[in-house]
C-alpha cells in the first residue's frame, strides 16, 4: 500500500460532471461575450489571432503550442479566422475552470460541509473576474496558458497521490507543454519542485 494513497482526494464522477458543468456555463457565457473579430484591446492580439492560420512565428519567445492548437482551431468552419481564434481562447479558458474546481476539490479536507461549494464559488470568481474573462473572449495567449496550468497541476496531484511514475510523466508533459503556451510559467518550477 502506498503511504501517500490518502493525502489527496481523488475526484469522484460527481466532481468530474460539476466541472464539466462549470466549464460549459463559462463557456456558453464566453461564447455569448466573444470578441466577434479581431480586437484592439492586446497589443498582441491581432497578430497571434492570424499567426497559427499562416503556421508563422510570433514574436519572442514565439508560442508554438498556441501556434499548433491555434491552427486546429483555425479548420473549424464557423467565422472569420480572428472568431476562432476568440473561441479558442474562450473554450481553453473555460476547461481552465473546470480544471481549478478538480484542484480545488482534492485540496479541500473531505470532511468540510459544502465542499462542493466551497471547491465551485472559487471557480466561478476566477473565471468571471475581469482578468480572465477579458483574456478568454479575444486571441491571446493567457487563457490557453491557465487550461495547461490547471492541467499540469491536476497532474502533479495524482502523482503525489500514487507515486507512479506514469503520472510523473504525465504531469512533466503537461507542465513542459505549458511552456510552449507561455515562458512564464517557469515562475511555477520552484514551487514544483518543492513539492
């Protein structure tokens, strides 16, 4: 038996259908604010919404993950090339809040009453906060970049909790993709490896 199997709580199915629930409202309420072409708001944003389309290069340090995701997002028949880039920044920004709920949800002690609650009131303020929800309806890069945090993190705690070191692997992608979304989460490998 590992002796580290019970310091995290794994999601049960309901936990998966609640931030599953919390990413579609998000998203539905994104999609219904979504910057309907291109926007002036990011110095940067009418050039990383036609970037993945040509399969160029942005500015330093250049983005490739987002370059690649981009493109699939740019095959999709629906609006302008800066409207898919808009989606996709809403729809990874939405699977970054079902992904803090599922963060939240194992980091909460299980005996709290309302935990569920406790785990959704948190995302629901992170992703209808003026920072994110203003980053998750135009081309940009950040919104995409918390989907991959909150991924790389929800990998680091199933490997605390088993120790294997698939999950190991798992969570050393996700956090290594992360990078390619944007170089500032190198800010989160101290606290990693503190971990």
């Amino acid at each position: 038996m590992n002796p580290h199997s019970d310091s995290t709580v794994r999601p049960a199915k309901v936990d998966w259908a609640l931030a599953g629930s919390l990413s579609l409202l998000t998203w539905l309420v994104y999609l219904a604010t979504l910057t309907p072409s291109l926007s002036y708001t990011s110095p940067d944003g009418n050039e990383l919404a036609t970037i993945p389309f040509v399969l160029g290069l942005a500015h330093p340090p250049g983005y490739p993950l987002y370059t690649w995701l981009g493109k699939l997002f740019t095959l999709i028949p629906v609006g302008d090339i800066a409207f898919r880039m808009n989606l996709m920044s809403a729809t990874l920004g939405a699977l970054a809040v079902g992904g803090l709920y599922l963060v939240c949800i194992q980091l909460l002690p299980t005996h709290l009453a309302g935990r569920r609650a406790a785990a959704a009131l948190p995302s629901l303020l992170f992703a209808f906060g003026p920072t994110v929800w203003s980053q998750s309806v135009i081309a940009e890069v950040y919104a995409p970049n918390l989907a991959f945090v909150s991924l790389a993190l929800l990998a680091l705690l199933r490997w605390e909790s088993t120790r294997r070191d698939l999950d190991f692997f798992w969570f050393a992608l996700t956090f290594g993709l992360s990078l390619g979304m944007h170089l500032s989460d190198l800010g989160f490998a101290p606290a990693f490896a503190l971990f």
